[in-house]
C-alpha cells in the first residue's frame, strides 16, 4: 500500500484530517462573521450586498469556497465513519454513566453537536446559498457599481423576520458554541501541540472563540427579528 | 466500623454467553480494601455453595495492573490516582448500592464475571514496545548519564502499569493513552530513542489492528488512570508518529 494511503487510514492519520479540516472550517468561520458584521450596517444592505458580489464572482474566493465545501463534507463524513467506528470499538456501554466531572459533556457528544450543525448547515445553505444559486433573489444597482447586484440582503431581512427561522439559527448557533468549545482545542493535541507554555493559551483562546463567533453570528437573526 | 452494603454484580458465565447484574448484600469493614470486601463476599457465596464472583487480582499493593473492576461507572473506582485494589470502603457510605462491572471496551472480551482479555494490549507491546539490543543489567542502566529532567519525563511515563482503565474509561474504547505512554517512556531515553521510528508505527498499526476506537481527546482516560498518565503523552506519540512517516528513515 502506498505510503500515505497507509498513514490516512491509520487511527492517527483520521485524527489529522479532523484536526486539519477543522482548523480550517474555524478559520472560515472567523472570516464569515467578520464579513457578514456589515448586516448591521444601516444602508439599505449596500455594504453587503456589494461584499456578497465580490465573494460569489471573485475566481480566487470561489476557488476557497469550493475547497471549503469539500471540507465540510470531509469532516462530516470522516467524523460519522470514526463515530460508527468508534462506537463498535466500545462495544458495550458501562450501565452506570462515569461520573467524573473531569469528562466534559461537549467532548463525549461532539458526533450530536457535529450531527446538529450538519443539519442547520442543509437548512442555512438551502435558505441563502441555493436561493441566490437558482436566482431567486431580486436584483439591485447601486450608484457608483457597475451592472447590477443581487439583493441578498432583502433575502436575509426577510428570513430572519420568521420566528422559526431565528429559533433554528440559534439552536444551531448553541450546537456550534459546544461543539467548538471541544473542537478548538482538541484540533491542536491532535497535531501533538500540547505543552504546558502554549496548551493553556489555547484552552483559553478556545473558550474565547466558541463563545464570540456563535453570539456574533446570533446577534444578526435577534437583531433583524426585534430591530428592523 | 461495619457496613451494610448492596452490590449490583455483573455475572456472566464465558465470553459467548450473555451476561447480567445480579444483587448481593455483603457486611464489609471501613478498613477492608475494595478488593477484600469482594474476597468476604466470596468467602459467603462458597459458603453457601454458590459461585463466586471472580475478578482479577494479585499484587494488591497497586502496582501490577491487575485488578479491572468498573466502581459506579468508574475504572477503579472513585478515586483519582488510585488502583480498586487500593481503594478503601471508608470511601462508600453504610447502606449504598455499588454497581460493579468489568472494564467495558470491544477489545476486551469478558472471560468471566467481572475478567477480561486484555491481551491486546500485550500484542501492542510485542509490536514495538521493546528495546532490541541487550541493555544489560540493573547497574548498566547508570552506564549512560542521563540527565535528571529527561529520567524524570521518562519516568513519569513509566509509571503505566498497562492496567487498561484508559479504555475502559473511553467512550470511544480507544487504547491510545495506554500506547503513548509506552512510546513516550522508550523514545525519551537514549537507549529506546534509536529504535523510535519503528516502534511507533508498529505499535499503532498493531493497536487499530486489535480493534481499539480512535481518540477523540475526551480526556477521559487521563481521569481515570491510577498512574495519572497526562495526555501530552498522546500529543508526544502523535508527533513522533507524523514524524515517522513523513521523514522517517525508512
């Protein structure tokens, strides 16, 4: 067998493209929440809009996005294959639940809470992405841009106007805030960075992290559903 | 002090009947150790002609690894950095129903009653976990200077007794606390440092070879094992191991 087939489907080799597609998929994240802050910016969703044209049309960007969406498929498949695997591996279940308060709950349920945000995922993708793929959303022009724009915007305001909508998005919203919590620091003792000068930096970032990008990300269905 | 004490057993005759829990009362003394309240139940059961409970022991004194009793859903029970065979009765309360178990993971089958098989993990030693060259004797170890930091790490690895808790305590039934361990004791010192390139991948091939889950950084092996193995020693193996295959050797 070739060498990095061989390494690939090593235990250890799983874990890598867990870690790898996930530090990737946080580093996505970061990017996704700081562009789509301009949401609460009050003009008539020009900022995004024209920020939603640059991200669709830019062949560099586009390329990124491909490559993101084949990581999310990644780790959702690899970590379904290492949860099924794992749970033959455990074989059967002690009767009495550990105890320990040493065993985070977030780290014991992370194939829930990676099941839960591919489920939202279908929902938010199928809300926006698919929508502006199909066009169906409305155009817009601005002065000062050439040509015209798709309203995604309107889209966004009129989602988000729905309570079910703004309940979905946060119950995705806390899955995400869980799972991250684990998934942060996990990604890094997977690569072998665990040393006692960088790990609690990490484990403090982590918790930092989990908590900022899911409240900023709720903070725009709340606000849209109360304010506007 | 005496106590009144209800145990949920787990009773199972060989590895290809079911299994199931069955209640017992036992009077145990604050001061018994885990592992001689089991002895007094037995002695009641023989005395009644009934079967005992069997379940594994021997030195007694927490340092061979041994013993394999899940305490309320806990490998060795309560008590951090403790052995069940360490464990003392003055940590349960009068009147409280114990469940005990055997450690529960796919790669140890249950023998009987509360023993498993864990000779997966001797196959993982025999894989790699070794020094191949002859060592010498117990004063040839001082032959090689070693400085104390470096002894000490190595040390701290050493401490394993290769009991099994770690999987037993892992949801995933993963065994890598227990194989870092013994790749970060041989790597940090001169004499296993050579070999490490090898003894890495052979041990982890053997190890998803005998069926073990993969880790998921739960930590919950690091709760649990009476040596209190960190889990840098996996972060350790996973270095040496990506090191291995992407500029080893060989």
């Amino acid at each position: 067998m070739n060498w990095f087939i061989k390494f690939l489907s090593s235990s250890i080799g799983r874990k890598l493209i867990m870690s790898l597609t996930g530090l990737f998929l946080i580093l996505f994240l970061t990017v996704h929440l700081i562009g789509n802050l301009q949401l609460f910016k009050d003009d008539g969703g020009q900022a995004f809009n024209v920020y939603a044209h640059f991200m669709t049309s830019n062949p560099l960007i586009k390329f990124i996005a491909y490559g993101n969406y084949f990581f999310i498929l990644l780790h959702a498949f690899m970590g379904i294959y290492i949860a099924s695997y794992n749970r033959k591996a455990k074989g059967q279940q002690p009767a009495v639940t550990n105890p320990n308060v040493r065993i985070t709950w977030a780290s014991k349920n992370m194939p829930i809470l990676g099941g839960l945000i591919l489920a939202f995922l279908l929902m938010h993708m199928g809300d926006f992405w698919l929508k502006m793929k199909l066009g169906n959303v409305n155009m817009v022009s601005y002065a000062g841009i050439e040509g015209e724009v798709k309203n995604l915007y309107e889209r966004v305001a009129i989602s988000f106007k729905e309570l079910w909508v703004v309940i979905v998005y946060l119950v995705g919203l806390v899955a995400l805030a869980f799972h991250l919590n684990h998934g942060f620091q996990s990604a890094f003792q997977t690569l072998g960075i665990n040393h006692r000068k960088y790990t609690p930096l990490i484990k403090k970032l982590g918790l930092l992290y989990s908590l900022i990008v899911p409240i900023g990300f709720a903070l725009m269905p709340i606000y849209y559903y109360f304010f506007r | 002090m005496d106590m009144n004490l209800k145990l949920k057993i787990w009773r199972q005759t060989n590895n290809k009947s079911e299994g199931h829990f069955e209640m017992y009362d036992v009077v145990a003394n604050e001061h018994m150790s885990f592992l001689e309240m089991l002895d007094v139940l037995n002695e009641d059961l023989v005395n009644q002609r009934k079967q005992p409970v069997a379940f594994e022991h021997d030195c007694r004194e927490g340092i061979c690894g041994t013993c394999s009793l899940t305490i309320n859903g806990q490998p060795h029970g309560p008590n951090a950095g403790t052995t069940a065979c360490q464990l003392h009765m003055r940590f349960f309360k009068d009147g409280e129903t114990i469940t005990i178990e055997p450690f529960r993971a796919g790669a140890f089958p249950v023998v009987k009653d509360l023993v498993v098989d864990r000779s997966a993990l001797d196959r993982v030693v025999q894989a790699g976990g070794f020094i191949s060259v002859n060592a010498g004797q117990a004063q040839d170890g001082n032959a090689i200077p070693i400085e104390k930091e470096r002894a000490s790490q190595s040390f701290e690895s050493a401490a394993c007794i290769g009991c099994g808790a770690c999987v037993a305590a892992c949801p995933n039934g993963s065994a890598m606390l227990f194989t870092s361990a013994k790749v970060r004791h041989l790597g940090l010192l001169p004499q296993g440092e050579v070999e490490e390139e090898q003894r890495v991948q052979n041990m982890v091939a053997q190890m998803d070879k005998e069926g073990f889950g993969m880790c998921s950084n739960i930590g919950a092996c690091e709760a649990e094992c009476p040596k209190e193995i960190q889990l840098y020693n996996i972060a350790y193996m996973n270095r040496a191991y990506f090191k291995a295959v992407f500029s080893g050797e060989e």
